[in-house]
C-alpha cells in the first residue's frame, strides 16, 4: 500500500477517527527532533530564536489580545 492511498484512506475517515489517528502520529514526531530537514529545520531554528528573544526581554511581546485586537481591525471586523 502506498502512502497515497493511505492518506486516502485516512482522510476518509470520521472527523473523530481522524483525530485518533492524528494525535499518536503528531506525538510520535515530537520524538524524533533529528529527524526534521529542510525548511522544517529552519522553522525550528526560528521558534527557538525567538523564545530566546522573548525571554531576554518579555516586555517587546504583545499579549494574545493585543495580536487578537490587531488581528481584527486589520480585517475590519
């Protein structure tokens, strides 16, 4: 069986199915740091430079409703 099919076959399944499906294979990641490439990699390598960022100094974040109210008046609603 091909990882096509089974992408078919498992985006197929119930909202619920899916989701059981979906947590073991997202934790099993979580696992396997070495295992990220490419832009994955890069994408790693940007979090963990801004957690830095944001532990030197808490005070250049913004709050998650500061980024909320921002977030909805540059979308007008």
């Amino acid at each position: 069986m091909s990882i096509t099919q089974i992408k078919e076959m498992a985006l197929a399944l119930p909202v619920e199915q899916r989701v059981d499906l979906a947590q073991p294979l997202w934790s099993s990641l979580e696992n396997h740091p070495s295992d990220i490439t490419g832009d994955e990699a890069a994408f790693q390598d940007e979090l963990k430079r801004r957690d830095q960022e944001m532990s030197a100094d808490p005070s250049s974040c913004s709050s998650h409703e500061e980024v909320m109210t921002e977030a909805r008046r540059r979308i007008g609603s």
